[in-house]
C-alpha cells in the first residue's frame, strides 16, 4: 500500500502565514477551516474572532500540499531538523524564476543563492519569514 506524505505546519496565525505564501511564493489557497466554538472552548481559547482562526488549512506551492493550522497548544518553534525540499526535476529556468519570485518575500533570508551544485544540478536555499526552510532545486 502506497501512502501520501505532506508537511503540516503550524503557526501562531495561520491565516496570516497562507496569505504570505499566496503573495510571495505563488501559492494556492485550496481550504481554510476556523476553529468551532466548541473546539475553541475545549481548548481554553477565547471564542470571539474565530474566523481569524485555522484549524485546518491547505496550499499548493508549485503544486505541491501543505497542511497547516494555528498553534493550539503552544508557540510554535522554528527548527532546522525539517526542511521543504522543492524540486522542478530538469527545469531549471522554472526553478530559478520560483527563487527569484521568492526572495522578494519580507523577511526572507537567502542561504545558498540559487546556481549550480555539486550534488543536485541547480540549487537554492532560502528561510522564510517563519524560519522554515525552504530547497529550490533542478535536477
């Protein structure tokens, strides 16, 4: 049996954080869901603006899924231990216009320019705003 894997990523706003991908890396918003009243309440949080909330959301960044939703429980960490690796197979002008498109973003640090690599033909690393990592690569 074959099985689907995608990162799921929480925020302090997911709704925020969605709209930051749509404006900075092109993606989709395919679904956002708010808490309930009853999931808030179970939760110990404050029920008003619950549209403001996400429970569950979805993008597609290159037409890839990414799951996310608010941090329920604590404040999210960034961490180095995951990264999104990003790869356009041979197409390496559709890679470099996406890191191009990208590095605009507020926020956003550049750790490896994108160009050729000893191991993945062309490559780029940046680190969002949310101190997700993200690969860009052709190989």
């Amino acid at each position: 049996m074959a099985a689907k894997i995608y990162p799921y990523l929480t925020f302090e706003n997911a709704k925020a954080a969605m709209d930051y991908y749509a404006q900075y890396f092109g993606a989709e918003i395919i679904r956002r869901v708010p808490l309930t009243e009853a999931q808030a309440v179970s939760l110990g949080l404050p029920s008003e603006n619950l549209a403001a909330t996400t429970a569950q959301g979805e993008i597609l960044v290159a037409g890839q899924k990414l799951l996310c939703a608010d941090a329920t429980m604590m404040t999210p960490q960034a961490s180095s231990l995951v990264s999104i690796f990003l790869t356009f197979a041979g197409d390496a002008a559709a890679a470099r216009a996406f890191f191009e498109q990208i590095t605009v973003a507020p926020d956003l640090r550049v750790t490896l320019p994108f160009g050729p690599h000893q191991f993945n033909g062309q490559l780029g690393q940046v680190v969002d705003r949310y101190g997700i990592t993200w690969f860009v690569a052709a190989e």
